[in-house]
C-alpha cells in the first residue's frame, strides 16, 4: 500500500520537499507518495482534514503555516516543537496530528556534519522572529552557543521570541536600527523571508574574521543574503538546502523509522541545480 505524505505551504510550487522525500524512499524501497498542497493560513485546518481523509499519515508545514499548525495539534507536541512555538513535521496519531520541529537540530546537522563548522561558544545573530527563526533558535542554544541576539522589523516578534527562550542571561532581543553598533558576531543566520521580496541591507560591521552566514532559504532567495555575508568578509556563507535535507531526513525518520541517507540526496540537489543554472 502506498503511504501518503505531503508538505503544505503558500506559496509551495517551489518546494524541493517532494523531490527529497521521494528520493529518500526509493533509496530505501518504500512505496511513498509525497506531494505538495498550496494552503493559506485560514485553509490549514480544512486542508489537513481533507488530507488526512484520504489517507494521510505524515506532513510538513512550510511558510507561513509553522506556528499556525501549532494549535492544530490535537495529539500533542514534542518538547522541541513546545520550545520553539512552531511545528514542521505532523504525524497522524488515532484521529489527531502529533507535530514536531525538525528545523533546529536539521540546522545544527547541516553546519556541524556537513560543514565541519564548530558553533559552540559563537556569538550568534538571528535575523527575524517568525516561524523559521523559532524553530532553530533553541537548537542553537542546546548546541553552546555563547550568545543569541534577535533582531526584527518588527520589534515585538523578536521580544517575544526571546521571552519564550527563557534564558535571559544568553538570548536576548535588539533592534533592527541598532544593527551597527551591536558588535561583530561569529554566526549570523537570516531567517528572514526578505530575499523574497526587498533587498537585505546590512551592516558590514557585523562581521570579524571567525564569521560564518547561513541563509534558512535557499536558491535565488538567498542569493542577496548570501552575496552580502562573502563581500563583508564572511569566511563560509551557506544556503538553507543542507538544513533543508537534514530536517527532512528527521522527519522520514519519524514516520518510517529507518535514517535516509542525506548526503547522497544532498549531491544529487546540488547537481541537479547546477545543472538547471548552467544548462551543462
């Protein structure tokens, strides 16, 4: 029987989620249909019914619908997903959804193992407060870094986040007007959704020799991003497609119970995507 799964979001067209898990489950021999369901806001709580009718055993919440699907979850939460406020893996329990966050610890995955990039004891920017930011802000913590600033647009959000972090001494909130005079950090990630639409500007002064950047988006979103992070000086800059594949890999691992293997889907993304820009 073919198990089904899905990611909704809005916009979702551009989602690489059905190609990863698909990819995941003929590495493995699963019989997997995993697709893409465009759902606002407001539609969520009939979409997922819908789904869920017809068979639906698992899901992923993408922009802008993390936070929402929060209060959907009638099974309960993991203490991740309690933590960060925010759920992006859905798991059909009796006649309810369980919901996690597997955006943390994918991002922890992706610098650490992948990139070799040692993170403990970074002072740390966090560009944004909404559902992404949420979700990687206390998987930074658990990883030691030193220091946690949030910076938003809008002041309250980052306010907010910092509260619901409860470590005062180590997560705190600034303003976006400050940016210039708040120091040099060793990791800046944007988890803005500004590429989308405007133009990032940052200072350069945000930026010393040890600097890492990370964009949670990925593919032209995060080029500005990204281009900003290597013309201040940034020593690594890096999109969101890692984390992207390791949160995913968290999720398959919920559902199936079996580990996929990330670094072979990750290349095979990566060529894909070369090859789509190059025409090669």
């Amino acid at each position: 029987m073919t198990l089904k799964y899905a990611v909704f979001g809005h916009p979702i067209s551009h989602s690489l989620s059905p190609e990863i898990h698909n990819a995941f489950a003929r590495q493995l021999g699963i019989d997997l249909s995993y697709v893409a369901i465009d759902a606002s806001v407001e539609a969520l709580p009939d979409a997922l019914a819908a789904f869920a009718a017809d068979g639906g055993q698992g899901a992923n919440l993408t922009l802008p619908l993390k936070q929402a699907g929060l209060a959907l979850c009638g099974a309960g939460v993991s203490e991740r997903a309690r933590r960060a406020g925010a759920v992006n893996t859905l798991v059909r329990r009796g006649d309810g959804w369980w919901g996690d966050n597997t955006d943390g610890i994918g991002l922890v995955r992706d610098l650490t193992a992948r990139h070799a990039l040692h993170i403990r004891g970074r002072r740390t920017l966090l560009l944004g407060a909404g559902g992404a930011a949420h979700g990687v802000a206390p998987a930074l913590l658990d990883a030691g870094i030193a220091e946690l600033v949030i910076v938003n647009r809008t002041a309250e959000r980052a306010d907010q986040l910092a509260d619901a972090l409860g470590e005062p001494a180590r997560a705190h909130s600034r303003y976006w007007d400050d940016l210039g005079a708040l120091g040099t950090f060793e990791l800046i990630v944007n988890a803005t959704s500004a590429g989308r639409s405007a133009t990032l500007e940052l200072p350069g002064a945000l930026v010393n020799s040890l600097s890492a950047a990370v964009d949670l988006s990925y593919g032209e979103v995060a080029i500005p991003f990204l281009a900003w992070a290597r013309a201040s000086g940034c020593g690594h800059a890096f999109d969101g497609l890692g984390m992207l594949v390791e949160q995913a890999a968290e999720s398959f691992e919920l559902w199936h119970g079996k580990r996929p293997d990330t670094d072979e889907v990750h290349a095979l993304l990566i060529a894909r995507h070369h090859k789509l820009a190059t025409g090669d």
